[in-house]
C-alpha cells in the first residue's frame, strides 16, 4: 500500500526527519543480528537519518561499534545513537563538513581514539538538487555536490586505508541513476558514476591487501533528502515509477550493507555493486 505524502513542505539541505510525513523506518523488528559484525569498528557517513541511519542500528545488531558521521542534523543523529544503543552497541558522533579533508582525517582519527581500531568504512554521505537542464546546473552548486559526494569519498577512504588491515571492507552507496541516468538530476547521476569507478578501481587497488571495495545502488528511497531536493510532481509521485509501485524504507537496504561488510558472508565479494532498487533493470 502507498502511503499519501501530500501536501509536503520543501525542506532546505541537509533535510531533518522531524519534517517528514510519513517518518521513515530505519529498524526493521524482524531482522535479528548473528554476530556477522562482532567485535568490528565501523564509520558510517550520512549516519543521521536516512539509509545510514539504519546502516548503524543493523551493524549494532550485529554487533559492530559505530562512528556516526553527519554534518549538522544534530537532533537526528542523536536518535540514531539512542537507537543503536538501544540494540547493545556503541556509537559515537562526530559532526562536520567532509568536504574539508581535515576533517575526513579527524573522523578517523576519533574512531580510533574511542575504539583502537577501524575495520568498515561505509562511505554514505551525500546530496543532490533537482534541476531541469543542463544550463540550470549552477557552477557553485555543481561544485559543492562533487566535493560533497566525490572528494569526500576519496578524502576519508585515504585516511581510513592507513589504518585498514586485512579483512577490513569498505561500502560505497552509488545510486540507480549511475546506471540509468536521471534527466532532472543531471550533477548527481554523473557524481554517482564517479562513485562507481571509484569503487571498482579501488578494489581492484586493494585485492592484494585482503581489503574487499564494493557498493550498494539504491533505488528511490524515503529519505529527508527527497524532500529537501526534489520539487513538484518528481515529490509527490516519489518511487511510484518503479515495477514494485513504490519508495522504499531506510530499513529494507541496511543488510545490504551488511552483507558486504561482513568477511563471513562476502568474503569473496570485492568490485560489486548490489543493486536495491525495486526492480529497475540495470546492465553492470
């Protein structure tokens, strides 16, 4: 069944979950952790709310002690701590910009000040604007979403790597759009393919270190992004284009994730990308 989503204030970015109607779900009571993560220090980036969100709270149910990445959402990102605390784990915040690689290294550099060791990185963090041409990319705007969704991904999987041994994993989030393209998402879609050779050329880097690169590729998703970015029809019609008729919910992505961080479950998994999208045909 869809749920209505009208009307729908426009959010401004990062977007806050307190503004959404529905709320999204990011704690699915039916998956019940294995110990696939135990013992495991994970930083997950755009941990706030969203996928990430529910990243952190099925990595706690496997038990993985997590570093909550976000930029501002102050009031998000401590629910999410409470709720991975709340499954027995750890999780510590760490707001601020990733654009800046001082501050990717001062995320590492907590995580292993908290916890002595790094084990994950699920790189997450990211944005996009809506716009109708190419001539409405702005420069400044297409800018900050490279920096924000590419440098960043380069910027703290470097400083993570100095201190990956192996059997440790990285998850990239990549995007449906990488595949698809998405006419009124013209910036993101071609940011989204950089995060896919991204993940592909690293892992190829890193076989030979025990160090397994992989992705998942979601498909729409009920996220505070949506309503912070997208306008008009493309909001209020959100996911119904898809075979499955509809957005998914954080939740239903977050063993994804967990499938590809864990070296018991993907332990010959490297250069993948998992494709949760709702039944989307993609090539690669």
């Amino acid at each position: 069944m869809t749920e209505s989503r009208q009307p729908l204030p426009r959010q401004h970015l990062p977007g806050h979950e307190s503004s959404m109607h529905p709320r999204p779900t990011h704690d699915d009571p039916r998956y019940r952790g294995s110990g696939k993560l135990d013992g495991k220090v994970a930083i997950i980036t755009g941990a706030d709310s969203g996928i990430g969100k529910a990243v952190a709270i099925a990595f706690a149910k496997e038990g993985a002690r997590c570093v909550l990445s976000y930029l501002d959402e102050h009031q998000d990102a401590q629910d999410a701590q409470e709720q991975v605390r709340r499954h027995g784990g750890d999780a510590l915040l760490v707001p601020g910009d990733l654009r800046s690689r001082a501050h990717c290294e001062h995320v590492v550099e907590q995580a292993l000040k908290r916890y002595g060791a790094l084990d994950i990185l699920v790189n997450h963090a990211g944005e996009q604007y809506q716009t109708d041409t190419l001539e409405d990319v702005d420069d400044a705007a297409l800018r900050h979403l490279f920096e924000t969704n590419v440098y960043s991904m380069f910027y703290l999987s470097r400083a993570a790597l100095r201190h990956m041994k192996s059997g440790a994993a990285m998850v990239n989030t990549v995007s449906v759009v990488a595949y698809k393209g998405q006419p009124l998402l013209l910036d993101y879609s071609a940011s989204k393919g950089a995060n896919l050779a991204f993940t592909r050329a690293l892992a190829a880097s890193l076989a030979d270190k025990g160090i397994r690169v992989n992705a998942v590729a979601p498909g729409p998703v009920w996220t505070p992004l949506i309503p912070a970015t997208l306008h008009g029809a493309k909001l209020e019609t959100f996911g119904r284009d898809v075979p499955m008729g509809r957005a998914a919910q954080p939740h239903e992505l977050a063993p994804a994730y967990v499938y590809l961080a864990s070296n018991i479950d993907s332990a010959y998994v490297t250069g993948q990308v998992l494709h949760v999208n709702g039944g989307i045909p993609v090539n690669g």
